[in-house]
C-alpha cells in the first residue's frame, strides 16, 4: 500500500512540476517581450538599422562577413612552426 501512495505522491509533485515550469515560460516570455519591445523602440528613436544593431553584436551580416575585423590570419593556412625536416 505504502508504495502506492509514494507513487501517487511521486506523480503529483511531477504534474505540479510541469504545471510550474510552464508558468515559468510564460513569465519569461512577456519579460522578453517587453524587453525586446523597448529595444525596438529605443533603436528607432536613435534611428539605428538592424546593421548597425548586428555589428555591435558582433552578429554575421546576410553576407557572411563578421561586422567586426578579425585577425589578417584568421581562416588561412600557415605553415607549421615547428616542423622536423627529416621526418614530415
């Protein structure tokens, strides 16, 4: 009997889980909605384009150049610096 009502009990916290997990996901979907509501407004009262916003972001641009710079190296081969000319 005493196994019954653990599962019982068990199952109820599990429901009272999910439920709150839920609730949780609403509230953080209107926080961020509100937010991203204030970004968007601040960005057209300061005139600032989505370039603009995804350069500061350091975001890929529909090119897909890093608004950023980068290091003159960055994505090229180099030669090894140590490299043993006997064994290659």
């Amino acid at each position: 009997m005493s196994r019954l009502s653990t599962a019982s009990h068990i199952a109820k916290l599990k429901a009272q889980i999910k439920k709150l997990e839920k609730k949780e996901n609403t509230i953080n979907a209107r926080k961020q909605g509100n937010a991203l509501a204030k970004i968007a407004a601040l960005a057209n009262s300061s005139g600032l384009t989505l370039a603009q916003i995804q350069a500061a972001l350091g975001q890929r641009t529909r090119r897909g150049k890093t608004a950023q710079r980068g290091s003159k190296l960055a994505g090229r081969k180099v030669a090894p610096k140590y490299r043993n000319p006997a064994n290659k």
